[in-house]
C-alpha cells in the first residue's frame, strides 16, 4: 500500500510539473503576443 501511495505521489508530481511549465510557456505566449 505505502509502495502504491509513493507511486501515485510521485505520478501527481510529475503530472503537477507538467501542468505548471506548460502553464508557464502559455503565460509567455500571450505575454508575447501583447509585446
């Protein structure tokens, strides 16, 4: 259980970091655009 928990912790990490530098390029773009 503890093993499954980690993984699913590590997954919602990773799914977490992708969201944010994706988030973070979208900023960039519009920021850009405005520019």
């Amino acid at each position: 259980y503890s093993d499954n928990y980690s993984w699913q912790a590590h997954l919602e990490d990773l799914v977490e970091k992708d969201a944010t530098e994706k988030s973070d390029a979208a900023r960039e773009a519009f920021l850009a655009e405005l520019a």
